[in-house]
C-alpha cells in the first residue's frame, strides 16, 4: 500500500487558517527548529474548545478523529489519523515527570511563531516551555531532547 502525499504545508496552513487554538510540541516542533531528530507524527496541544474546529481544518487531508469531542476532552486527548498520524492532547494542564503542572492558557499566552513558508505560521511553546513539554514522559528519546533544547536555550535565549 502507497501512502498518500501529505501536504505539511497545507496542513499548517489549513491550522492557522481555522483559527484553532494549537500549538505544535514534540519531535516535530524541534525538526522546525532545525533540530537534528526525526519523528514519524505530529504532535499538538489544542485548547480543548477548538476540537471541532481543528477537526473541520484538516478534514480536507483525510485525517479522522479517533473518537468524539466529548470523548477526547474526558480523556484529554485523541488522535487525529489516515496514513498520517496527529496526537492531539486536549488536557487544560499536564503534570511533568517531576510535578510541575504546564497550563495550555500559559504556554499559548507565551507562545512563539515559526514562519515556514513566506504566508504559513506554525505556534509553537516558547523554548523554555517547549522544554517544560519535553518532561511529560521520562523516555530516553526525551532526556536528547532536553539536552539538545538545553543547547539551543543558551544559544537563542529562551
């Protein structure tokens, strides 16, 4: 079985376009922030009030919601698939390993904008709450994250 020929562009473009609150976080965020990691998905963390609106955004590329609204909002995130793969977390706030609890209100109230395309934007957290993302999960794949986020953090500031 051939994949289909995803539009990224489109599809960020179609996300900005909706109007949806969404901020792209993981693997993904770091490949555009030129971050020498590869990732097979795409991660967002939308404002729980905006599910319908993403969902109409990327119905054009096929992407089907694995469950309903009130669904995702109970369990604080669904996937968005086909052949492509979106995780999308609608939690209000996540805990850290370490105990930290992140707010979406903060991290958007903070975020920073990743021109890609001369007329597509992608929001992202600011670096140190990028960071702060990277800490939901312990797996080793987070811990290079962190160092190389580390890095960058000193070089740009955060």
């Amino acid at each position: 079985m051939r994949g289909s020929d995803f539009d990224e562009l489109g599809f960020f473009a179609a996300i900005e376009a909706s109007g949806a609150r969404s901020l792209l976080i993981g693997r993904r965020a770091l490949v555009l922030l030129g971050l020498p990691v590869l990732t097979a998905d795409y991660d967002l963390w939308l404002h729980a009030d905006d599910i319908a609106v993403l969902n109409a955004a990327v119905a054009p590329f096929d992407l089907v919601a694995t469950v309903d609204a009130v669904e995702a909002r109970r369990r604080g995130r669904y996937v968005l698939q086909n052949d492509e793969h979106v995780d999308v977390l609608v939690a209000r706030s996540v805990s850290t390993v370490d105990g930290e609890s992140v707010t979406f209100d903060d991290l958007w109230a903070r975020r920073a904008e990743l021109w890609i395309d001369d007329h597509v934007r992608v929001m992202i957290p600011a670096l140190a709450d990028l960071r702060r993302t990277k800490r939901f999960a312990a797996r080793p794949k987070d811990l290079a994250d962190l160092r190389m986020l580390d890095v960058l953090i000193a070089e740009r500031g955060s």
